[in-house]
C-alpha cells in the first residue's frame, strides 16, 4: 500500500490540470471555428496526462540518479530519495508510460486524419516522439537539458505551442497565426510554474550542479523574469480576445487577479520554502483560465 502511495505520489496529481490547459485552450480555438470533436478531445487529454505522468517519473529518476534530491531539498519528497520506489523499479514504469502514451498518440493520428493526410500523420507521429524525448531527458541523462537552464524554453514550446497550437490543428486542420497568442498565454504560465519549483530549490539546485534560468539569473532578476512572464500571459490572451471581438470570453481573464495577488507575494518572499504554495496558485489559475475559456466558448457555440 505504502509503495502505490508512493507511485501516485511520484506521478505528481498536482501537476495534471496544468499540463491538459493546452489541450483545453487548443480545443476552445477550434470550438471558436465551429469544429469539436469528443474522440479528438479524449485521447488528446489522455495523451497529454501520459506526457505529464511520463515526464514527472523521468524528473524523479533523473533528480534521484544524479543526487539533486538530497536533504537540502525544499519540496515533497520524491520517489528514489525516499527509498520505497529502487531507481530500477521506476526506470521501468518510465518504460511503461512510454508505451502507453505512445499507442494513445497514435490512435489519436489515426483517428483525425484520413489516407490522403498522411504527410499531417507523421509530422504529429515524429512531434510524439519529440514530446516523449523531451519528457524524459529533462533531468534524465549527461546532456539534460534541465541541468542546462533550458526547462523553460521546452516547456513553452510543448505546454503552450505543442499544446494549444497543435491541438487546435487536430480540430481545424489548419494553422491560424491567433491561435499562437493562446499559445503564448499557456506557455508563458506553465514556463512561470517551472520558475516558481527553480525559485524554491534555487540554492540546493546550485549546490548539486543543476543550472536551471533561476540560478543563472540569481534571486532579483529571476523574481523580475517572472512577473514579466504573468504579464506576458495576460497581455497575450487580452489581445486575442480584442482581436477575435469576443465578448463573454473576456470573463476567462478573471483568475488573474489571483495571478497579480500572487505576485505580489512573490515580491515579498523571502525564504525559498514559502515559494512551494505559490505554485499551485499559478497551475490552478492557469486551469481555471482554460478552462473557463473552453466553458464559455462551447455555451457559445452551442
């Protein structure tokens, strides 16, 4: 029992609902262009949470084999440094998830396009592929790109582009230049979840050889660099909102009054501890974003 509560626990719950904002944002864009789809959206949401868990079991092995989770870590304890889960043990379940997100994309590439799309069909098979590369060699491995202060840059480019862009396209099958302002405004949030878990274990990180943007920035400018991206968020959905003339859909800007409370927190904090609450603030708000856009969006279309 104390082992599954340790997997559950490894594969991060909290994590979730931010990494399905993508695919909720992608299909509201879509939604807005008059296409839905249920079987689309099921297996992009089931294909996102493999992902998710995929890369948070790659995260733990890679932090675990290489000592950043040690005892100078503020936040939950992982898997390996608790010693329930062997590092073997999880490598396998890394293994496993592959697999099974794998055969959840390609049925969704099956599902959307037709014989006469097969160009589409592996332009997302090898984006598949990419995703689950990038998933596990986050931390994972001498060339992590986690440990070379690039986590930020990967995760704008698969939580918001790769997301919002690519779901949106699954719906539409066409590429339209706003649906990257959505894009932004996810990928410019989640980049800021990542920030907040760097400020939190900036000084353990620095002091195991993990150089994430928080230590190479240094405790000032990171805090400047993530307001920026909150602002950068708002600013990129107000404008989609304004350029698209939607009206009820201006109401999925609320959860950023918590955003802009919780920056001011940020401004205050001192000991790196108090930055773990704040994470959730943000990857809940994120959620409620999307979610409310897709919400009022599909009331609308309907």
């Amino acid at each position: 029992m104390e082992k599954l509560k340790t997997w559950i626990s490894a594969a991060r719950l909290r994590t979730l609902p931010l990494s399905i904002s993508g695919i909720l944002m992608g299909t509201a864009f879509g939604a807005l262009n008059g296409e839905f789809d249920w079987t689309i959206f099921s297996l992009a949401l089931a294909t996102t949470l493999g992902l998710q868990i995929l890369s948070n079991f790659a995260n733990d092995y890679g932090d675990g084999v290489k000592g950043t989770d040690n005892h100078e870590r503020l936040g939950p304890q992982r898997a390996i440094q608790s010693g329930i889960i062997s590092d073997k043990e999880l490598k396998l379940g890394i293994y496993i998830t592959s697999i099974i997100t794998l055969i959840l994309a390609v049925l969704l590439i099956v599902h959307v396009f037709q014989a006469d799309e097969l160009i589409f069909a592996f332009l997302f098979f090898g984006l598949g592929i990419l995703a689950i590369v990038a998933a596990i060699t986050y931390t994972v491995g001498k060339n992590a790109y986690g440990y070379r202060g690039l986590g930020d840059i990967f995760v704008f480019l698969f939580f918001g582009l790769l997301g919002v862009v690519g779901s949106a396209f699954l719906f539409t099958k066409e590429l339209n230049a706003s649906s990257f302002l959505l894009a932004f405004c996810v990928g410019f949030l989640s980049a800021a979840v990542l920030n907040l878990n760097n400020m939190r274990d900036r000084l353990s990180d620095r002091n195991s050889g993990k150089i994430t943007l928080a230590v190479r920035l240094g405790e000032k400018r990171v805090k400047f660099y993530h307001f920026s991206l909150i602002i950068a968020a708002f600013a990129s959905l107000l404008l989609f909102l304004w350029l698209e003339n939607l009206s009820w859909q201006y109401f999925s800007l609320l959860p950023f009054l918590i955003l802009f409370l919780h920056l001011r927190k940020v401004s205050r904090i001192k000991k790196p501890q108090n930055f773990d609450p704040e994470l959730k603030k943000v990857a809940i708000s994120t959620f409620a974003i999307s979610f409310l856009f897709l919400i009022i969006t599909v009331l609308s279309w309907a």
